[in-house]
C-alpha cells in the first residue's frame, strides 16, 4: 500500500500528490484512491482549508 510523500501545488493550491513509489497522482484520483483503501495513512474529511493538512509535506519542485 502506498503512502503520500509530498505535494504537489499551482498558485499555493494543492493540485496533487507524490506517493512513496514516485507515481504523481491528481488531487482527485488520491481521493478516490483513499476511498478504495489503496492509500494509508489518509484520512478523509471534509472541511475548509484541506490544505493545511499537507503543511507537514515537501512540495514537490
């Protein structure tokens, strides 16, 4: 099972994700991937401001 390791962002929005197997996934497809359980260690919530969640991330260049 794959992790997120980083993020990646546009104009300081997060827009997707590294996983520790280096694939670059779309914000959404990491959604629906944390929803089918193929993601660990997401948790999934619905709130304003998501973003701050990835604080703790490298963003990736």
């Amino acid at each position: 099972m794959e992790q997120i390791v980083a993020v990646q962002r546009h104009q300081g929005q997060v827009v997707g994700f590294q996983t520790d197997s280096g694939r670059i996934i779309s914000y959404r497809k990491a959604i629906l991937e944390a929803e089918q359980g193929d993601l660990e260690g997401v948790f999934l919530q619905q709130t304003v401001g998501l973003d701050h969640s990835f604080s703790h991330l490298p963003t990736l260049p």
